[in-house]
C-alpha cells in the first residue's frame, strides 16, 4: 500500500545522528514538500561512531550534532534536537519513555516514526545496534499507550495520542512512500553525515541511496512508483 496522505505535523525519533537519513530522510522531505511540520529527535550522542581508537569522543560528538543540524536544513525540518545519551546506552528505561513522551506532547503530531524494534537479524551479515532497538521499544511504548494517558508522566505535559505510527527499518513493511521526487534530498541529506561516509563519494553515496530505494518501490508492488521507502504502520 502506498501513503499518499501527507500529516498535518509528524515527529521521527532515531538513534544515532545519521540514523533518519538512511531510514526515511525521503519520506520527511516528501512531507515538509507536502506543508507537514516535521519535527527531529536523535537520541544518542554518536560519539562512539569511529573505528580510530584515538577518536576524540566530545569533538567526534560536536561534529555529528553540527551535521544533524546540517542535515535537518537540507530536508527542511522544523526543528531537530540531540538529547545527548551517549553511544550503547539507549535502553527502553523509564527516563527514555519520558523524555520521547514529553517531545510527542509538546510537538502534538499526528505521525510518529521510529526504528522497528522487533528488526534484529537481518540475514546473516548485519544484528540491529542495540540503540536501535532499545529507541524503537521507548518510542513505541511512549506512542500507546503513555503520551496519551496523563496518569503517565504527568509532569511531561498534557496528554496526546498520535494517530499512526510507523515503524522503520522493518522487516515486515506493509506500506510505502513514494520518494521519487525527494530521492535527490535524501542523499544530500544523507551527505552531510561526513564523518561517517569516510571515502564514499558523492555519486557513490546517491547510488546506493537510489538502489535500495528502487528495491523497496520493487517492494511495494505497485508498478507505478519507481523509488520508495518502507514501514510498518500502526494505526493508534
């Protein structure tokens, strides 16, 4: 099934920095083109994002926050924010569920979108980071039933409930976006996160982009769109 529809304000909340751009950098832009206020929370640091040993972890950290920073304009987010939990650390813990409940009351969307957590293996070369899993459980635990329930988290704000969430990076996708007007600004966004594309290139980095885009279009079944990104909805 494709989704046409385009939210009225919608809130993604990833891991590590780059994290929202491979998964779904497509999709949001397709939305802000559409009029949506999209909103970004990157939950860990990304300060252990370096195979170097003599890696400055507080510079590396300040590098990745500025390229999220980078990144968010390219796509035209309203806002994007790093709320700083360092690499490794990203446990479906109480203090996570507050922190993702108290952003969905203060920003109010009508979407939410965040990492499948129940994504582990995927075949037999790439385990999901723990991060990952752990952002994908607080989120979804913050989605239904507690940003919508004032009896949770009352300090947090007042209560709102999203109308749908949808689950990236997932094993299981049951709906798609057409991102081929917005393929181009996902790989510019995806871009910015230099610190980690070491020698990949330009041209290098929107082939891949466009590839997998063109596998999940492949995927939706739906002959008339050429590139695509992938979720697992649920409707709240």
């Amino acid at each position: 099934m494709i989704l046409a529809d385009v939210p009225g304000r919608a809130v993604a909340v990833f891991a590590h920095p780059d994290d929202p751009e491979v998964a779904c950098a497509g999709t949001l832009a397709a939305w802000v083109a559409g009029g949506a206020e999209v909103h970004l929370v990157v939950v860990n640091r990304g300060e252990k994002g370096s195979t170097d040993p003599a890696t400055d972890p507080d510079a590396l950290a300040a590098t990745r926050a500025g390229e999220v920073a980078e990144a968010a304009d390219v796509l035209g987010l309203a806002s994007a924010e790093v709320l700083g939990i360092p690499d490794g650390e990203a446990e479906p813990s109480a203090g996570l569920r507050e922190a993702v409940v108290a952003r969905i009351r203060r920003l109010r969307p009508d979407v939410v979108v965040f990492p499948d957590p129940t994504a582990v293996f995927f075949g037999d070369s790439y385990v999901n980071h723990l991060d990952h899993r752990g952002v994908g459980w607080a989120t979804l635990d913050a989605c239904a039933p507690m940003a919508g329930s004032p009896l949770y988290f009352p300090a947090a704000g007042p209560a709102h409930r999203p109308g749908t969430a949808l689950l990236a990076g997932s094993l299981e996708p049951d709906c798609w976006v057409d991102i081929t007007a917005t393929i181009d600004r996902k790989a510019a966004a995806l871009a910015c996160h230099r610190s980690q594309l070491g020698d990949a290139g330009a041209d290098v980095l929107a082939e891949v982009v466009r590839g997998r885009a063109e596998d999940a279009a492949r995927a939706s079944g739906d002959r008339r769109v050429r590139l695509a990104e992938g979720f697992r909805r649920l409707r709240l």
